[in-house]
C-alpha cells in the first residue's frame, strides 16, 4: 500500500509541477527559472506544513504523510532541474541569476522548513 502511496502522489505532484511549468512560460523573468523555483518552495512549504500537521496530530495518517511528503513533494520538487537550470545560467553567462537561484532557492527552502520545524 505504501508503494501505491508514493506512486500516486508522485504522479501528481509531477503533473502539479508541468501544469505551473507551463502556467509560466510567459512570464516576465526569461532569465530567471521561475518555475522550478516555485515548485521547489512550495514543495518545502507542502512537505514542512506536512510535518507540523502530523506532529500536532492534525494529520494522523502515515499513509497519507507518505503520500504527500515522498510522493507529491518529490514529484513536485526536482532538484536535477534546479541544477540543470543553473548551469544553464552560468553557461550564458547569466551569473547574476545563476547565483540568486541558488541562494534564493536554499534560503528559502530552508526558511520554509525551519519556520515550521521551530513551532
């Protein structure tokens, strides 16, 4: 049932990720991969808000954190396409943004997480 779990909430949370792909391809950031870094945020966002609700007892079912935090959060997120996208920026030269990808996607990330895991 786990593997079921995972596979479900893979499957959309990869679909959720090419739906915003797409969503913003015309954006006004062309140099900026816009949406592997929301996909990205806001997987830190589903996965922290996640934990808390579990902790807190909101959320009792591990099949369903499974679901969501290994599944949807792992096909939503990718990390292969944040590298990719930032070499891609170093490549043409773009360094500026290359490096505001990075930082702003770590700090980020990171923020999202430990404001949840410190409540």
């Amino acid at each position: 049932m786990n593997f079921l779990a995972v596979f479900i909430g893979g499957g959309l949370g990869s679909l959720t990720r090419y739906a915003l792909g797409l969503l913003l391809t015309k954006t006004n950031w062309p140099n900026f991969p816009l949406a592997t870094f929301l996909s990205n945020i806001l997987a830190c966002l589903i996965l922290a808000l996640t934990f808390y609700l579990f902790r807190e007892k909101v959320l009792q079912s591990e099949l369903w954190v499974l679901a969501i935090t290994t599944g949807f959060c792992g096909g939503f997120s990718t990390f292969s396409t944040f590298s990719n996208e930032t070499i891609q920026l170093i490549g043409q030269g773009q360094y500026m943004w290359a490096v505001a990808n990075v930082l702003l996607s770590l700090l980020l990330g990171g923020l999202v997480i430990w404001w949840f895991w410190k409540s």
